[in-house]
C-alpha cells in the first residue's frame, strides 16, 4: 500500500500527470485533439464579439472599398499578400537564425539549492539570526524605507 501512495503527486493524483514523457504517443495525441476541440470551442463562443467588433470599427467600409471596389481590389489584396509573405519570410529568417545560434547552448540550469548562508545574504542578516528565525512558525518582519530588515519578532 506504501508503494502505491508513492506513485501519487501531492494532490492525490497519478504522477503521469507530472511525467508526460510516461504517456504513449496515442495518449498524447488524444490529449492534443481534445485540447484542441476545446480551444475551437472556445473561439467559436467568442466569434459573436468579434462580429460586434468588426461593425464597431468598420468591417463594412473594407467590403465597399476593397471588395466591391474592382479596380482596387486585385491591387490591395496583391498588396496584402506580398507583405503578409514578406512578413512570414522575416519570421522564418529570425527563426533560423535563432536555432542556429542557441541550437547546441543548454543555458537552463537547475536553482543552486537555499542555504542559510544565502539567504542571510539576501536577508542582510548572518546565518545565526536566519537559524533562529527559521525555527519559529511564525515571523514578523519590520522594514526600513529601503526595504532592509530592522526588525525580527
């Protein structure tokens, strides 16, 4: 019974939760569709506010000038679409130039762990005073205007 309490995270739950590399590829791709279909959901709910916006700043005069308009149309869709390329092209450009830089550097690194050295040094204190303070289930700090401690009780 031991065994199985320590396979639980803290909330009771399964610690595949925590681990999805534990999670087959088909637990996983019914994970992403479903999540998909949620945010599809989720768009399609807010699709009446994106129609009240488009009439509140003017969805109809793009129809009239552009649409309806056949001598700019083909002219300001060319337009639209050589700086909607031009920008995709910058992305893609930036993209490769990022992976190319950062793609052997593993600048992560795990937090160094807390000791009472360290926290007597953010503290301003010595780590006889932060000993003493961590002993007690309750503290209050008083704080000067610069934000030093003044103050332990």
């Amino acid at each position: 019974m031991a065994k199985a309490n320590s396979q639980r995270g803290a909330a009771g739950l399964p610690r595949i939760i925590h681990r999805p590399d534990l999670q087959s590829r088909r637990q996983r791709s019914v994970f992403a569709l479903l999540a998909g279909i949620g945010w599809l959901l989720w768009l399609y709910l807010l699709l009446p506010l994106a129609t009240v916006g488009g009439w509140i700043f003017g969805a109809g005069r793009f129809e009239s000038y552009v649409i309806d308009s056949h001598d700019h149309s083909w002219a300001s869709l060319t337009l639209y679409a050589f700086i909607t390329v031009l920008a995709g092209a910058t992305l893609l450009v930036w993209a490769f130039y990022n992976y190319r830089r950062f793609r052997h550097a593993d600048r992560r690194q795990p937090a160094l762990p807390l000791t009472s050295e360290r926290l007597a040094l953010s503290f301003g204190m010595n780590s006889d005073q932060v000993t003493e303070l961590q002993r007690h289930r309750r503290v209050t700090l008083t704080h000067d205007a610069q934000g030093n401690i003044t103050e332990a009780r």
